[in-house]
C-alpha cells in the first residue's frame, strides 16, 4: 500500500539549513503550546492542545487546534456563541498532529476564528495511515467516523456543528470527494485540495453540495488526468472528469462556467448553480502541495452570501 503514493504531508517549505532547521522545530513546538494558553475548553474536555493529548473515540482519535477569544470576528461573535471549524484530512502516511503543525494551515484557519479538528486516519494494511474512501474497501467506516468526529467536537469544545467545513488533501482529498459524494448533508462545505475520485468513479452522488477544489498544475503525485498505481490494480481519476459529475449533481444548468478569472499566477473558475450547489476551481501552477493562501480563500469562499439564499 506503501507504494500508492497519496501525499507524503503537506508540502509547505520549511528550512533547509541549522537555523532554518531550528526555528521550524521550536514553530512546531510552540503552535500547540500557544494555542493551549489561549483555549480554557481543551482542558475541561480532558484532550486537546492544553493536555497535549489526542482526543480518542469509539474507532479513532483526532487532534484540535482552538483560535485565541481574540481571533474571533465581531461577526462570529454576534451571529452565535458556537465557535465555527473546519475538519481537516491528513494526506497518506500523515497524521492529524502532523496536520495541524503545518502552520500556514492550522494558523492561518484559526487567525479567522475557526477551530480546526485533525482525526487521524488509520494504518492500512499494516503500513502508512490512510483513508478507507474507496467502496469495497474493508476497514473502518470513515464516513460514520467522520461525522462522530464533528459531533463530539462540537459537544467537547462548544463548536457550531451545523456549519463545519470538510477539507482534506491528497488522501484526505479524496476522501473528501467521497464522503460528500455518499452524504452531501454531513458538512456545510468541501474543500478538497488535490484529491478527487477513483476509477471507476461513481455514476450518481446523492444530493448538491458546496465544492471548493484546488489542485497544483504541475501535480505530479496527483495530477490532473489520473494516473495508475501499485501495478495498474487502482487508478486516479481525472479531476476534470470529477468536476463534471459535481456539476451534474449539483444540477448545473450548463457545464461552462459561470466566471473566469486570473489572480496573481492562480486560475478560477465558479459555477453558480443555486443555494447550497456552488463549485469553485483553483488552479495553481505549483505541485502537490498546500497553497500558503489556501486557508484565506477557502474562508472567502465558505463565508461569501450565495446567491438565491434568504
């Protein structure tokens, strides 16, 4: 299973040299610990970053990074006294601890006022962890998993259950995919990050949702179109070809898009396809890697008005 290649980690560039090396360490050290000063909820609920333990369930465990009270918006405040999040998936071979200490990720969800909930995936096959995504696939039921997650979070922690968003990459990304796929209703949003579907993919997923997708142009772990591995036995599928069946679920009127736009060296493309049904696409030219703007615009993105909404 070793040899399926999923995502090694979040690929965000760290120092290469003594001080470089240094200052990374002591950055991984210290997000937990200041996080842990600033969350009183962690160490009622007996897990989390104030223990320095993980929080164990039925089938798993997960981590939790908690926002300072000052990193809330007057916003967030005011619309409800649960703190928003966003569950986060680790790529193959990670961890939800390896997770959050990916700064720009942790830190740059939890500067907007959101917690950030890291389960951890479990080995499979005796090797690397990963996600159980594929059907047919024997292991635990990620789907069941993940929604156990979210709602012993939200009761731990004091998190606004209903409005959680789904994010993942690599693995994570596909597992992302296939839990919307399979109950669209579990999360407020998605946002995978060079992951989609399998071969075959799925003919039909059950209901619309909202799909935020990124993926590196030059991609070589994940790329675009697919590709074959552990001797041809699984294949990627194509993003593109994922993208045309979110359009179909989600009853796009048409499959061309709606806007296009460039932004700096990053491409765009949205589809407005009513309430609760929006698809944005990301396109950058970077590889298999977590896009340090990634946290700012996922939350642009899953805290824009959408349009037809009450």
């Amino acid at each position: 299973m070793a040899g399926l290649g999923l995502g090694l980690g979040m690929a965000v560039g760290f120092g290469r040299r003594g001080a470089r090396r240094c200052a990374s360490a002591l950055a991984l050290v210290a997000l937990p610990l200041m996080v842990a000063l600033a969350s009183p909820r962690a160490a009622a609920a007996g897990c989390g970053p104030t223990v320095a333990r993980a929080c164990a369930m039925p089938q798993g465990s997960y981590h939790i990074a908690l926002p300072s009270p000052d990193q809330r918006s007057p916003v967030q405040a005011e619309q409800t006294a649960a703190m928003p999040a966003v569950v986060f998936l680790h790529g193959y071979g990670g961890s939800g601890l390896a997770a959050l200490n990916n700064q720009a990720v942790a830190q740059g969800l939890t500067a907007r006022g959101y917690a950030v909930i890291a389960p951890d995936a479990l080995p499979r096959r005796g090797g690397p962890r990963s996600w159980n995504f594929f059907p047919g696939w024997q292991g635990r039921d990620e789907v069941e998993f993940l929604q156990d997650v979210a709602a012993d979070a939200a009761a731990r922690f004091g998190l606004d259950r209903q409005t959680m968003l789904l994010a993942g990459f690599s693995a994570g990304g596909f597992m992302v995919n296939y839990l919307a796929c399979a109950a669209p209703e579990a999360f407020a949003g998605y946002a995978p990050i060079a992951g989609g579907f399998w071969r075959p993919q799925p003919e039909t997923c059950s209901g619309e949702i909202r799909l935020f997708h990124s993926h590196g142009w030059s991609d070589g772990v994940v790329p675009l179109e697919g590709r074959y591995l552990d001797g041809k036995r699984f294949q990627q599928g194509d993003i593109f070809a994922g993208l045309e069946l979110w359009r179909d679920t989600n009853h796009c009127s048409e499959h061309a898009p709606d806007q296009r736009w460039q932004q700096g060296d990053v491409l765009g493309r949205s589809w407005d396809c009513g309430p609760g049904a929006d698809i944005e696409f990301l396109l950058f030219p970077q590889g298999h890697r977590v896009p340090g703007w990634w946290p700012g615009a996922v939350l642009d993105w899953f805290e824009r008005p959408q349009k037809g909404a009450e």
